[in-house]
C-alpha cells in the first residue's frame, strides 16, 4: 500500500507527545475518542474479571515472569513501558514508541531484577520494537507463544504490564472484536519524550479489541488467552477526548498487536535488525457497493502505481475491493490493516466489484520500498 492511503479509514488516529494516541471516529454520528498508549513502572496491583472456569490466579503465576517493565532515559526526558521476555537469548519484544529515542533502556524482570538492554531493531510501520538483554541470565522465562487465528470474540483474555508505574498488574476481560482497523500517527510537531514515536506514516494494526483494563504503561504488555499464551501485545486504548470531558484512563476498549505479526515481526527484526512488509500498489478510498440488494462498505481504487502487483493483477481505477482472502474488506483502511497483516510473498485473493460484477484475481504481495 501507498503511506498516503493509509489516512483514510473508519478508525483513524493520531499520536501526540507524551506517548497518547489520539484516535478519532471519523462518522459524525459519533463524539470522538482517544487512543492512549504508554509510560511507567514500579508496584503490583491486580483486578479480576469474571470467568470462574478460568483459573486466572494460575495463569497469572506462569506468565507474570515472563512480562517486564522498560524504563528509557534520553537528553529530553523518561519513559517507560512494558515488554514480553520473548526467548532464552535474551530478547524482549515491547513496542516501538515505548523506546523511540531512547538513549539508555533498562529492563526490570518480575522478580526485581534490572539489566541493561541495547535496541535490536524497530518497526515503526507495525509499532513493534525488540531489545536485547546486554548481559542476559540463564533464568529467563520466555512467554508462550499462541496463534491469533484460533481466537474467537467472547474468549477470555487476561492483560499483564505496568500502566501508571504498577508493575505487574494483571487485568482480565474478553475479545471484544477481532480485525479492528485501528491507525494511529503523530500529531503536534516532532515529539521530545521518550515513549513518543516519530514515525513518516501512520501505524495501522487489524487489532484484537479486548475489554481488560488497559492504561498508560500497559504499551509492549501481553494480551494472553485462558491458558496462558501470548495472543497479543497491547499498544493502546481508547478513550473519550479531554476536549469532551472525558477521562483520560480505561474505558473498556484497548488494542493489541495479533501476535502472528509480532512473530512475523520481531523474528525479522532479531535477524536482521529491521523488517519487510508487503506492498500491493494501490490508492484507496472508502466506498460502497450494492450486492443482492445490499450496500456493504468496501475499498475503492483510486490509482494503480504502475509495475505493482495490482498492475500484474489487472486491477483498474474505479475497482471496489470487497474481500481479500474470504474476508470482509469494510473500507479502505480495513484493506491496508489486512495487507499489512500479511508477508512479502504472500499470494491473496481479492474480490471486487467492476461494473456491477463481482471478480476474483490472484496477487502475489511484493516488498514494500521503504521497508
């Protein structure tokens, strides 16, 4: 996809100074709300949800080893966020603007313990940053690492970080909704704070939304399902904008990174220090289309950039993409959260509609450019 693309969705939003993500409902029907995303460490604190069928007391035990806490120092200022311990080697997966512009970073285990980490690699397309321990020990707990594709909305979820410099707080709650288009981009000029990302184009995530409490300094935590395994890596939440009067905290409504793009992600980004992503080639706005005689939202091709896989395909100028790979595509940015979901490679199936009838082609994503 094209970076300018990218600004055009249901769900658009910004990241201002001081690591908040302002998100707001582009339908005028809606009062606008605000992504926050992450900073602190220190303390231990736990709410529950419901679920007694869940042993949340356990899943808690096993997994709050394996998630840390980030403090980040640099000429402007402190940070902080959270970190999943992501192997035996040391490495800690967090999110990108937890340690943008960071000039020392500290890692701080469940058990008190503080070592000093350098900056592997980080994405900012995807958000997702990776550390490595400089002096490691061999008593790491590496988290358990789950597959986003079995979940289903209604699961129970359990969310472990640090928000407001409590470390180790655990919340519980359920999936709200899988495949959330959420974008998010830098606002007010070029941040100075440490845990603010500077970034030369929108993040947009097809998030897993979730109902655990999630609050500033839950960004880089885990998301884990009823057994204990990573499904996600929480990076912000929405919240009603303080122009409204609206609280600056949990609403009930916060978003993870599914983790089959972290995996994806973070194993390029220990390999190699950065990472590819897939490029289709198009301009998009949202659109509808009528089929059986019902309008759905779909995305409609503005241009085509010539040689792009698109162009391979044969898609045209005037084409409402539908559904990439059975999936429902419900405006234009639903389509960039789906590309960027998948890998450089990767073959996918469209479905659009061209004067009035539905068409099926084949593309084979390519690297993106800048990657």
């Amino acid at each position: 996809m094209w970076t300018q693309v990218t600004a055009v969705g249901l769900l658009s939003a910004i990241l201002a100074s001081g690591g908040t993500y302002a998100v707001v409902q582009a339908s005028q029907d809606e009062q606008p709300v605000v992504l926050d995303a992450a900073p602190a460490t220190t303390a231990s604190a736990s709410t529950a949800a419901y679920s007694p069928s869940t042993d949340w007391g356990g899943v808690a035990a096993n997994v709050s080893p394996s998630v840390v806490a980030i403090s980040v120092e640099s000429n402007a200022g402190s940070g902080a966020g959270s970190g999943v311990v992501w192997d035996q080697e040391g490495h800690i997966v967090t999110n990108a603007h937890v340690v943008a512009g960071a000039q020392q970073v500290q890692v701080t285990l469940a058990d008190g313990r503080t070592y000093a980490a350098e900056i592997a690699g980080t994405d900012t397309s995807t958000d997702l940053a990776v550390l490595t321990l400089t002096s490691p020990p061999d008593d790491l707990h590496p988290i358990t690492v789950g597959d986003d594709e079995t979940l289903a909305v209604g699961d129970p979820v359990m969310a472990i970080g640090n928000p407001l410099g409590l470390s180790g707080t655990v919340t519980t709650g359920i999936i709200s909704a899988l495949d959330r288009p959420v974008t998010t981009e830098q606002a007010g000029g070029e941040s100075t704070q440490p845990g603010a990302m500077r970034q030369a184009e929108p993040v947009v995530t097809n998030a897993i939304q979730t109902s655990a409490a999630i609050n500033p300094g839950n960004s880089g935590g885990a998301l884990v399902d009823s057994n204990g395994a990573l499904i996600g890596i929480n990076s912000s939440i929405a919240s009603l904008s303080s122009s409204l009067g609206g609280q600056a905290g949990n609403i009930g409504i916060g978003f993870a990174i599914p983790v089959n793009e972290v995996s994806s992600i973070a194993g390029q980004l220990i390999e190699d220090g950065t990472a590819e992503h897939a490029f289709l080639g198009v301009g998009l706005s949202d659109a509808t289309t009528e089929l059986d005689g019902a309008t759905l939202y779909a995305a409609g091709v503005t241009q085509v950039e010539p040689g792009s896989p698109a162009d391979g395909a044969g898609l045209r100028q005037g084409d409402v993409i539908t559904q990439i790979d059975g999936e429902r595509v419900n405006g234009s940015l639903a389509l960039v959260a789906q590309v960027r979901q998948r890998t450089a490679g990767q073959e996918v199936e469209l479905s659009f509609v061209r004067d009035g009838e539905v068409q099926q082609v084949s593309v084979t994503l390519d690297v993106r450019a800048d990657s």
